[in-house]
C-alpha cells in the first residue's frame, strides 16, 4: 500500500536510502515517489521556497533531479496528481501527498526498488539562510512601523509584541539563495486598520534605515532558530521558533531554516516603492 512520504528536509539530512512506492513517465521525464526522502518540494499552494537540488542514484547509476514537486495519490486508484492538478486538500480521506522527484528522462523502475536521494547541501544551506533572514527582516520591519506608522490599535501581533504589518500586508514572497524577497500591499483595506500608508511610503528611505539599523542590533548575539515539527509527513504542521533572548518567536512555516542567528548576522534590507501601493523588501545575507 501507498503511505504518505516521510519527510527529512528539516533534519540536517543530506542522503538518504528509501524504497519506490510508485513511477509514472511522462513523455520526457520520470516522476519518482519513495516512501522518505531529504529532498523540500516546492509548494502548489505558497510556492516561496524553492525545491532542493540534487540526485538520485539508481543501480549505482546518479542522476539529476531536475525538479522536486507536491503530489497527491488517490489510494483507490494509485493516480498520481502533480502540483496544480491536486484536485483536494491535504488530510482528505482516501488520499496520501507525497513528495514527487521528477528526473528528466524515461527510466525503468519497480516498486520495492530501493534508490539513494542526495541534496545539493549548499544550495539547501543558502535558501535556508535567506529564509531565515526574511523572518527576522519582517519582525524588524513590524516593530520600526509599530514604533511610529498605526494610528490605531490593530488585531493581529506578532511574535515581539508588535502590530504584524506582515501579516496584513504580505502579498508575496520569495526565497532565493541568501535572499528573500517580500512583496506588501498598503491599500485600503490596510489604511482603515489603522496604518498610516502615505507616511510610510514618504519615510521610505528612513525607515530602511531604522530596520537595518534594527537588524544589526539583533543579530549581533547568536540566537537559535528551531523547526518543530508536529509530524513526519509532508502534511505536517510545522513551525519555525527564533530564541531571541527571552522571547520565543514562532510562525507556521514548511521551508527549511537555519539553526542558528551565527549564519545570518550581516543581513541588510532594501525597500522599494512600487507606485503608490506597493512596497517591496529585499532582504539580504551578505558574506
């Protein structure tokens, strides 16, 4: 029987032998499902966080996975849905997700096969960097925004205590390799909630510079960065915590992180205007 792929991505993990459970050819590719696998997925819900890069290796032969997807089998019928073509949501009776490898040529496989998954441990490392760095530069920018931009009492905190203009406002966003990119909205809706969306977009420049100043302040101790994770499956709830002194920030998240501020320390940001509704942050981990 099919089972849910158990998920290694936030366990330091770098190889990993596992069994096939299922192969599906395309015409010019292979879709490969094992029972575990160190290998992050991009998600067809929240794609922020790439795939991870790296290799499979079958009957001693190592090939490339030319990309990692989320899949949904249908236990009835053993159908494989890739990505868009989910037609449920996680948890529904009948249906397991799994973690599809998808390898860019026709290859023969048999369930039961056992295979060797690989990272590219470098490139998890650097979207794990700027993932982390994003967190941190949107609590920055909420407490630079609380400090001085709502004129009214808002709902929603984040993990400092602070109005949790990322929350309210994210759009977007997007992790690259020691980079993340937020994009937020300051419409109407935002305005009536109380926040004060012309100044911010005219103090742009200062409040920049109130974040970076901010960043450079909290990132000057090592702090650790947990996941926890409230299963083993894809489908599992998890949860990222920053020890920042005596306070434990956590958010839902399924990307991979550091373990430690010790990685991060020299991170800057760049804000942006787009229009007058729009504004972009760049966060960057500089070496």
């Amino acid at each position: 029987m099919i089972t849910a792929t158990k998920t290694f991505f936030c366990h330091d993990m770098t190889t990993l032998e596992s069994v096939v459970q299922l192969r599906v050819e395309g015409q010019e590719y292979t879709d490969v499902v094992v029972e575990s696998t160190p290998f992050h997925p991009v998600s067809h819900i929240w794609p922020d966080h790439p795939a991870d890069r790296g290799w499979m290796t079958i009957d001693g032969n190592r090939m490339d996975v030319s990309d990692c997807l989320v899949g949904a089998i249908e236990l009835a019928t053993s159908e494989l849905y890739v990505a868009e073509a989910i037609p449920v949501k996680r948890d529904t009776e009948g249906w397991v997700f799994v973690v599809v490898h998808r390898l860019s040529q026709r290859l023969a496989l048999t369930q039961g096969q056992t295979v060797t998954l690989e990272i590219d441990a470098d490139y998890q490392a650097s979207l794990s960097r700027g993932h982390s760095a994003g967190h941190i530069a949107s609590l920055a920018l909420n407490k630079v925004l609380a400090d001085k931009y709502w004129r009214k009492v808002a709902d929603r905190i984040d993990g400092l205590g602070h109005y949790d203009f990322n929350s309210y406002a994210q759009e977007q966003s997007e992790v690259l390799p020691d980079r993340c990119v937020d994009l937020y909205r300051l419409g109407k809706t935002l305005k009536k909630r109380g926040l004060n969306t012309a100044d911010v977009l005219s103090d742009i420049v200062e409040i920049e510079s109130a974040v970076n100043t901010l960043l450079t302040h909290w990132l000057s101790q090592p702090s650790p960065i947990q996941m926890q994770l409230e299963g083993p499956y894809l489908t599992s709830s998890r949860f990222w915590h920053w020890n920042k002194c005596d306070a434990l920030v956590v958010m839902p998240c399924g990307g991979t992180h550091v373990t430690s501020t010790s990685s991060i320390s020299k991170t800057q940001i760049k804000l942006e205007t787009i229009e007058s509704t729009y504004i972009r942050m760049h966060t960057y981990v500089i070496h």
